[in-house]
C-alpha cells in the first residue's frame, strides 16, 4: 500500500490554514452577532426591563408618548412602576465609551477608535421628560427615577451626586433599580400606585 507523506512544513502550513480559518468564522460571527445587537439593542433592553417586572410584580408602561406642544411630541422608550418610585426609561447606544458630569450639557464620547468627542448628555434628556411627564401627570417628581439605559460594552465614567438621575449599563440596571427600592422610604400605597399606573396609561392612550 503507497503512503503519501507530508512533509512538516505542509503539516504547519495545514495547521495555519486551519486556525486562520476558524480565526476568521469567530470573527465572522462576533461581526455579524456585534451588528445584530446594535440594530436591535433596544430589544435587549427590554428584555431585561421585562425581566424586573415580571419577578419583582411591578407595573410596566412601554413606548409612551407626550405632547410637549403643539409642534413637540416626546416619546418615552419605558415606564417602570416600582414599590417606592416611578422609573423614567429612556434608552441609548453608544458605540464607544462616555465620561463627564452628569449635569453637564454635554459629556466625552471616546469612540472604538480611541478618538473623542462631544455628544449631548442624555441625562439632560430624561431629567426634562420627568419634568415635563410630573407636570402633564400631577404626579410628585420626587416620585421619579429617571434612568439612561446604555449598551454593556459602554464604559461610563460619571461624575454625579444625584439621587434620582443615571446612566446605567443593561446589566446593571436590575441592581440599581433594587438599590433605589430598598432606600429607608415607605412604598407607595396601592391606590396611589395604582393612581399613577391609571393617569400615565390615559395620557398615552389619548396621545396615541
């Protein structure tokens, strides 16, 4: 029986093709997974949103909207009815790191690239819709928590004294939000709570 031998250096240059290879699927697939999650991070996020209600028993209001005025309409991404506060939801993807001072106007986006640049503070942004939602609603802001929810693979870096504003990663947000819950304060009672859930869902509906 006739054997064909390989030399070594066909050996090695098989063995490199094979690891180039497999190299190139993972990277292929992290790619592809990579481009998925930016288009439909916002369902991700929800997920996990969902997630905390569902355990936790609390009221959850998703994809709300208000008329500011006649020619501004704000959209809220969610509304999450805790034991003690309302949680003020809007949802951001950056595709790189932020840092700063959670009431500035502005705060340091370091792309992938490692490049900086100045993006608008979303903070800014959920602090005026609790504002402007307590206002439409009646409801006391000191009731509401409003919250940023980022991509994980943001690194946010923060500098911020406040109690009732943040920009969390996804993976923290259940943390956070059973930090707030336990402070030393007495939940709501059910008929404010359910108050709140009932004039918040009226105002979406007529704005729908």
């Amino acid at each position: 029986m006739l054997r064909t031998l390989l030399t070594s250096g066909q050996i090695a240059f098989i063995i490199v093709c094979v690891v180039v290879g497999l190299g190139l699927l993972a990277l292929g697939f992290f790619l592809i997974r990579h481009a998925y999650y930016k288009k439909h991070f916002a369902e991700s996020y929800y997920k996990r949103i969902y997630k905390t209600a569902v355990l936790d028993d609390y009221y959850l209001i998703n994809h709300f909207s208000y008329t500011v005025d006649e020619s501004t309409r704000t959209k809220v991404d969610h509304i999450l009815f805790g034991d003690k506060f309302i949680y003020v939801i809007i949802c951001k993807y950056f595709e790189g790191d932020v840092s700063g001072k959670y009431n500035d106007n502005s705060l340091i986006f370091q792309s992938r690239s490692g490049k900086n640049y100045y993006t608008s503070n979303p903070i800014a942004e959920v602090k005026n819709i609790t504002t402007n939602l307590s206002m439409i609603s009646g409801i006391d802001p000191d009731y509401m928590i409003g919250l940023v929810l980022v991509n994980d693979n943001c690194r946010v870096a923060i500098q911020s004294d406040s109690k009732q504003f943040y920009i969390v990663q996804r993976k923290r947000f259940e943390a956070l939000v059973h930090a707030i819950e336990a402070r030393p304060l007495g939940k709501m009672n059910e008929k404010r709570l359910y108050e709140a859930v009932h004039v918040i869902d009226k105002l979406n509906e007529k704005m729908k």
